[in-house]
C-alpha cells in the first residue's frame, strides 16, 4: 500500500534542523526528495548486481516540466521492470537519450543543405586563415563551381556521383583549380560528419572514392607557368623600364633585382632594410614559406632604395607607398606598368613576351631569373632555391639543410644585377 497522496505531498515541508535531503518513501523504490530551499524531485532507488544505485526522475509538480504523483509511479513501475529483467534502468535511459538526439541530428541533417554546412565551416574557419586571399577564394570557387550543382542538396543525399558531376566539367581544363574544390569539398563534408549531420565516408576524398572516377592529374596537369620573359631578353626590358619614372617603375625593377614576390615588396618598411650590411629583412608573417627571409641587397638595388628614401617615409613606412596616404602600392599598378609597356599600335609585335607568346607579367620574373640561373650560370641547385624563398620540399634535404646559404647568395644577386643591367659581357647574349 502506497503511502503517498497529493495533498500529502504538498504539505510536506523540510524538517527543521536536518542536513541533506529529506525523503518521503511511496513504496516500490520511489521516493520525494525535500531539498533544504523547499523544491521536491522524484528519486528510484534500486539494487542491481549488490549495488545500491539512485535515478533521478524528474521535479515534483503539475507544471509543464512537472511530473505528477501518478506519472511519477509509472516512471517507478517502468524502471522496476528492467531491474527485474537485470537491466539497469540508468544505462538504459541514456541509450535512449542517445538514440534519440541521434534521430534529431539525421532529422536536422535531412533538411541541412551543403550551401548551410559550407557557410559554417568557412565562418569557424577563417579566423585561422591569415591571408585575406585565401579566404576570398574559398567563398568564391564554391559560388562559382559548387553551389549551382549541389548547393541547395541536402548532406545526407550528397554522393560520388555529384561530386565528380561538379568537378568533371574542370577537371582537365583548370586542374590547379578543380583540385582545390575537391579538397574544400572534402573538408566541409568533414565538418558535416563532425557536427553529426552525414555518416558514413567522405565521397570527396581522392584515394577512396574519386580516384577511380577522375584522371590523376598528375598525368594530365599541364605545365601552366606564369609567363616568363627569356632570360636573354632581360637586359633590354630593364632599360626599357628605366625609362618609366615612377614608383611603380622602381618596386617592378627592385623586384626582378631581388627575384621577390609583388606583394614582399609592395608591403617592404624602411625598418626591415640594413643599409650598413646590404640586407633586406623580410618578416615570416609576409613570407609564402612563413619563415623569415634575409635578401643580399645587390648595389643597383641599394641605388633604388636611396632614389626612394627622397620621397617616402619614416622607419614604419612603406618603401614604395601608394598615392593614396598610408598605403602601400597596389598589385594592380604594377600590372598596368607592364600592360602600358606592351600596348602598341597597328599590327606590331608585343615587345614583352613569354616564349609561348602570352604577356609577361610580374610574377613571371622569378621564372626568368631561375631560368638564367639554370642556363647562364653555373649556380647549384640550393643556392638558387634559397634566394627564390622556396620551400624545400623532400624531408630528409630540409633536416640537413641548416644554412640559408647568405654569402654564395650575395655573389648571385650581384650578378644578376649586371645582368639585368647589360653590364655583364660574359653573360649578354
């Protein structure tokens, strides 16, 4: 007989001078527990396998949250019930909680489209991505390849089959591109599964899926350099460009001297130049390889720097600034250099191109330089790799190479300096 009634339970109160809860036994293992701040929950005690064990089973009250007297014994009934059978109710509850949230997340998952999951994981993502570049590109090769395809499917339906749909279309033509998506693609279905919102493999990834679908583009990828003036023309674009008084005109020159990047020069401070020892300090945060970069500073590119220090700046500013104040010069200034330098009229020949007749451009430049280094010197393998900045690619060359190879670099850049300014006649073709 039960000992428990409505009435009963709202009268009691918490016994005055007691420490810890106060229960109230309704027989069968439920019990009204009194806690000290007046609030009652219901509590199953039970014994299984010799050990005394506790379940929580919720507040007292009618309320939404509540459970009545008589729900309350259902709960009690129902749990007794396993332990008859030896199963312990606690474990049984949380599988079910588990199932449970497992049934919302794929209820969740089914109406998640890949546009949503994309949008979350660039916004989770892009804090780490330091270069602004980068997380442009993201956003929009998905727009342009992606989304129109599978955007709007769901992640549980997405497959083999529509990924290769959308990068069939690329594969071959803009291999360097459509390698990319494939890798984004993969790292959002990633995130899906992380987030529990798709099962299963990653149909994006190469090895496992798509390899048996798509060419290896090791095999088809074409050799798509940016296009390089020949070496041996060199001497003749640069007394061309000299010619050109402007900033832009000086960053492009100090650039092929130094075979740098656009944008280590564009952003270069007064402060990371050391006149007193010819060296150009670049930080590792500008730095592809993100590791710091000393340049050997040739004596036309010193000549150039003196020529700027007239008109720029102090020790944080920028060796070649923009017109617009505080800026630095834009990549675009120094491609419509090059564009003015190739404009002609009629059906004249474009003075400035690459062996497969494309315009150079300003990147292009450490191509010619790493080709003169090939065919007009007798330079090793390293020493034009480290003045290029690139990273060294097979593991066991980069633990043994410790030097950044400074002084034999310092050699180069002076020849190449006089190369660059027709003053070598050993090497002018």
């Amino acid at each position: 007989m039960t000992s428990l009634t409505v009435l009963k339970i709202q009268k009691a109160q918490y016994p005055d001078g007691r420490r810890g809860p106060f229960l109230l036994s309704d027989g069968n293992g439920l019990n009204l527990q009194i806690m000290a701040s007046g609030s009652k929950s219901w509590l199953f005690r039970f014994m299984l396998k010799g050990k005394a064990r506790t379940m929580g089973l919720g507040p007292f009250g009618d309320q939404e949250n509540g459970i009545s007297l008589a729900k309350a014994r259902e709960l009690a009934a129902a749990a007794k019930s396993l332990v008859n059978k030896g199963v312990d109710p606690l474990e049984h509850r949380k599988a079910l909680k588990a199932s449970l949230f497992q049934e919302n997340t794929i209820k969740e998952a089914r109406n998640k489209s890949f546009i949503e999951a994309a949008t979350e994981y660039i916004s989770s993502q892009e804090a780490g991505w330091s270069n602004q570049k980068h997380r442009a590109q993201w956003s929009s090769t998905l727009k342009t390849y992606v989304f129109p395809t599978m955007g709007k499917i769901p992640l549980t339906e997405i497959d083999a089959d529509i990924i290769e749909k959308v990068l069939k279309p690329i594969w071959t033509e803009k291999n360097e591109t459509a390698s990319r998506i494939r890798g984004r693609i993969e790292a959002i279905l990633d995130f899906a599964k992380a987030k529990g919102w798709r099962t299963g493999d990653n149909p994006a990834r190469w090895k496992e899926s798509l390899k048996h679908r798509l060419p290896n583009l090791s095999r088809i990828r074409r050799t798509d350099h940016r296009p390089a003036l020949p070496w041996q023309k060199v001497p003749d674009f640069f007394a061309s460009l000299c010619q050109h008084d402007s900033i832009s005109a000086l960053a492009l020159q100090f650039i092929i001297l130094n075979a740098s990047r656009s944008g280590e020069v564009r952003k270069a401070i007064w402060r990371e130049i050391d006149f007193d020892q010819a060296v150009w300090t670049i930080p590792a945060l500008r730095m592809k390889t993100k590791k710091e970069h000393r340049i050997p500073l040739s004596f036309a590119a010193i000549n150039i720097l003196n020529a700027m220090k007239e008109i720029s700046g102090g020790p944080e500013s920028f060796v070649f600034p923009s017109i617009r104040k505080g800026a630095a010069l834009s990549d675009m200034a120094l491609s419509e250099l090059l564009r003015g330098m190739n404009e002609v009229d009629g059906n004249q020949i474009i003075p400035w191109i690459a062996q497969d007749g494309r315009p150079v451009v300003v990147h292009g430049f450490r191509s010619t330089f790493r080709d003169w280094c090939e065919e007009a010197t007798s330079t090793p393998h390293a020493v034009s790799e480290a003045a290029l900045a690139h990273k060294v690619s097979n593991a066991v060359e980069a633990a043994y190479r410790r030097s950044d190879l400074f002084e034999k670099r310092r050699l180069l850049m002076h020849d190449w300096a006089n190369h660059c300014l027709g003053t070598s006649n050993e090497l002018k073709l």
